[in-house]
C-alpha cells in the first residue's frame, strides 16, 4: 500500500512538472506579446516579467526534485535519515526563494505604475503560500531531525 501511495505522488510529481514546463515554453511567451500588445504602455515590462517567472521556475523544478528524492528514500526505507532532511531543508530554501523573488517581482512592478490589483493580489497569494510551504518543510525538518536524534540515541542505550 506504501509502495503505491509514493508512486502516486510520484505520478502527481511529474504531472504537475510536464504541466509548468509547458506553460513556460509554450504559453507564458504567448501571453506576454498579447499583454504587450492589448497594453503597449507597458510592452517595456514584457522581458523583464518573462525573466522573472523563468527565474521563479529553476527553485520550483529543484523543490520537485527533491520530493522525488524524499519519495524514493520513503520507497527504500531510509525516511529517517539524514538525506530526507537535507531534501526537506532545500525544499524549504526553495519555496522561500520562490518567495523572495515574487516579492521582489511585486515591488518592481508597483515601482513601474503596472501594479493592477489582480495582479498584485496574486502575486500575494503566491507569496503567502511559499511562505507556508517554507515553514511546513522546516517544521517537517526539524521534526524528523528530532526523531533520528532520538532513534540514535535509543540505538546507543540497547
């Protein structure tokens, strides 16, 4: 029943991944030259936005990297150790990149006069929700590191 369960996550892992690497190539420049053209007072914020969500998508790749890792050590019985943590804190670090970068995609957008409520708005949400998962991942690490400390520390008493 694990073995299936992880596989399903597995599947769910690759989907979502072949799903924002489509919509990087393939419809994300699309949109941008139709927003440059319905709106050519903004045209100049066409590259600079492209930029920024690329840029947003190489942390977003490398924390579903590393859910593929921490499911295949779920897979071979090796959860409780050291690499599931070390997959748990890059996970972690990635969502706050992730983050970091929308905010600062924020700010600038505001500082250019093209900050449209809607776009703002979800650009926050973006924000709050790799806050969350920034600050699950890090509770999860910091759980599971407790847990090896306590099965190493039973394992030296016997």
């Amino acid at each position: 029943m694990e073995r299936m369960t992880t596989l399903l996550l597995r599947m769910v892992i690759y989907i979502v991944g072949m799903i924002v690497l489509g919509l990087c190539i393939l419809w994300l420049p699309y949109q941008a030259n139709f927003f440059a053209e319905m709106a050519p007072e903004f045209a100049h914020l066409k590259y600079p936005l492209l930029f920024g969500i690329y840029a947003t998508a190489i942390p977003f790749f490398v924390a579903l990297f590393q859910g593929l890792k921490l499911l295949r050590y779920i897979d071979k019985k090796q959860a409780f150790t050291d690499l599931s943590v070390g997959s748990l804190k890059n996970i972690s670090y990635s969502a706050a990149v992730i983050g970091i970068l929308y905010m600062v995609g924020i700010i600038f957008v505001v500082s250019q006069n093209a900050g449209h409520p809607g776009i703002v708005l979800m650009g926050l949400v973006i924000i709050f929700t790799m806050i969350v998962i920034a600050v699950f991942a890090a509770v999860l690490q910091k759980l599971l590191k407790n847990v090896i400390d306590l099965k190493s520390e039973n394992d030296m008493t016997v």
